[in-house]
C-alpha cells in the first residue's frame, strides 16, 4: 500500500474547498452548511487528512500536521466571512424596496361638515356687511340669561336645560352669579353691546351644549349661529328682507320664506322662519314632512330691556337678532338623517362631505 502524500492531498483540498467556496450562493445557509460539513465536518475531508497524520513519520508528521492545521483556520475563517456576507445578504433583502408595489393612496383631508356649513352661512352675512364674532363656551348666567330677559327662577329657563359647571363655595362671586356651558349663542348678544355702541352688526357662530338626551334630532352639542343688528330705525321689514336674502343665497334664489309667531323672551315680536320645501317645492315630501314648509330659525326683534340691559337708548335704537342651528341645515340639505353623525367621528360619515 502506498503512503499517501499528505502535502499534495491538502493542496488538492484547498483548492477543492476555496473554488467550491467561492460559487457558494452565501443566501442560502443551507448551501453553506453543507460546504461546511463537506470539508470541515466530523467525517469531512479535511479531518479525514488529520486523521491519517498518525501514519506518517516522525519528521513528515510534523511538517503535514502544521499544514493541515493552518488550511483548517484558514477554511473557518472564510467561511465566516462567507456567513457574514449571508447575513448582509439577507438584511439587504429585508429592506429592499419592490417598485412593482402599487402606491398607497394618500388619505386628504377636509373641513368637518359643521365647518363648511358655519362657514358658508357666515360668509353670506359678511357679504352682506355682517362682521364675525365669537365668544366663550363656558359662560356667566348673567350673559345667557340674566341680560336676555330670562330672570333667575323664571320658568323660561326650562327651555334651555343647562349643564352647570360647580363652583366651590369659596369662590363663588358675592353677587350669586353661576357658570355654566352657553345653551345658546345668544349671550354673546349682551357681550358684544356691553363693548359697543350701535351700529351693531354682527354674526357669532359657536359651540353650544344642552342637557338633554340625544336622539336622531337632539344632541347634548352642537353649534349655532347667531345674528344681531342694532342701529336707529331698524325695523322688522329689515328683519324680514335680510333672512329672506340669505335663504335665497343658501336655498337657492327661488325660495320664499314664512315667519310665523313664536315666543322668546329677548324678543318682541319673535318669529320663527321657515323656508318653502327645496326637496318638493312646497308641495310636501319627505323632507318638510308634507307641510311644504321647513322651519330653519328662530329670530325676532330685540326687546327694549335687552337693549336697557347693556345701557342703550331705547329710544333711540332698536334692533334685531336671529339664531339657527347649522347641523340641522346642513341635515335638510344633505338629507342627514341623524345629528349624532356630526359628533360621533365616524370617517365613512365625515368623508362624503
Ligand atoms: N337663542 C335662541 C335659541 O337657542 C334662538 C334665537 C336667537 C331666537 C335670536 C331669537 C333670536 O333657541
């Protein structure tokens, strides 16, 4: 039997191993480990070559020995270069981009439909020279109701059911005066005169909150927006010819108008104003529930003691004042069927608008 040449055998090997390392695909760890297992396994070549060292003589052991020692640190140690690069292969993959994707859509956003319609009706009084105002949601009684004609303990107040805010005892003010969140805009009507003299023309939309439970119609909050013109001379035909031209700018410009009596106590004589139906035309639907008519707000003219109130002539001024609730005009109009949808965040309701 001849010896085998143990020099010749590792040069071989190392060929062997470094050109089969070389073609390795380094993403697949499968491919690696068995290259691994191929020359520096158990029973691999290179171990195989070791094995057989003892067979050897003396001199020639030590010399193959040395040789077979440093190509098994030289193999390991490029193979761990190779898993390296492995591993960077496959990081890389991870957070390539594939520019065959579709896009994502962007999501744009837009008003809050109470927004747009608040913003709407206000812009057709400042084009009728109507100047923007707007006042605190956490209000004195004195301005909700004090100044408006509605006196503490009269029954009026029933019909603005109020969420108080508590006040310790100790800072109560000495005059009794409690605070609450305005059930209407309309105390913004005493905050304005207190500040001005006439001429007064103004527009406030705002918050508004009541205690009351909601249903399709009634919600605990929402907005208004609130009108009030005081000068010398004004009249109800005043009155009457600025609504009607802002039912036309917001209706459309065939819309006729209704005021009929109704009872507010910083008013006389008070109305309530309906527009004729733009579903049907005034020949009854849905919409105006068959009566052809669309009650959209209240509105009146301004009552001596509101002026006396905040100190003006009465003599001298008068006035008058309107409010309406934005969400139910934009319910007429959209044919919402539910208030709540304006408050409930609901993004399959707020993205039709
Ligand atoms: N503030 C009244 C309400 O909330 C509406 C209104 C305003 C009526 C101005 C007349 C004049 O019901």
């Amino acid at each position: 039997m001849t010896e085998p040449l143990p020099t010749t055998d590792l040069k071989q090997l190392s060929e062997d191993a470094l050109s089969a390392l070389q073609v390795l695909d380094t993403s697949d760890p499968g491919a690696v480990e068995k290259w691994r297992v191929e020359f520096l396994g158990r029973n691999g070549r290179l171990t195989t070559v070791l094995r057989g060292l003892g067979a050897l003589p003396a001199e020639q052991r030590r010399e193959a020995g040395a040789a077979a020692n440093s190509l098994k640190e030289q193999l390991e140690q490029r193979l761990e270069e190779k898993r390296t690069q492995t591993l960077a292969a496959q990081a890389a993959r991870a957070e390539s981009l594939d520019i065959s994707l579709p896009g994502r859509r962007m999501r744009r956003g837009r008003l809050h439909p109470s927004t747009q319609i608040i913003r709407e009706i206000c812009s057709a009084f400042n084009e009728m020279g109507f100047q923007t105002v707007e006042g605190p949601e956490v209000e004195w009684e004195r301005y909700n109701f004090d100044l408006l004609n509605i006196p503490r303990d009269h029954p009026a107040r029933d019909k603005w059911d109020t969420i108080w805010i508590e006040q310790p005892e100790s800072r109560r003010p000495p005059d009794g005066q409690r605070i609450l969140l305005r059930t209407h805009t309309s105390p913004m009507q005493g905050r304005v005169m207190e500040r001005q003299q006439p001429p007064v023309r103004v527009i406030v939309p705002g918050k508004c909150y009541r205690f009351e439970a909601t249903d399709a119609t009634h919600e605990w909050q929402f907005h208004q927006v609130e009108g009030l013109v005081v000068d010398e001379g004004v009249t109800f035909a005043d009155l009457k010819g600025t609504l009607y031209e802002f039912a036309r700018r917001i209706f459309g410009a065939n819309r006729r108008v209704r005021f009929r009596c109704d009872f507010f106590p910083f008013v006389e004589p008070g109305v309530d104003m309906s527009i004729d139906c733009f579903g049907c035309d005034g020949k009854g639907c849905r919409i105006c529930k068959n009566s052809g008519w669309i009650e959209i707000m209240g509105a009146g003219m301004v009552h001596p003691k509101v002026l006396a109130a905040v100190g003006y002539d009465t003599a001298r001024y008068t006035g008058f004042a309107f409010g309406m609730g934005p969400e139910r005009i934009a319910m007429l109009r959209y044919g919402i069927e539910d208030i709540r949808h304006f408050f409930s965040n609901d993004l399959r309701f707020l993205s039709q608008f």
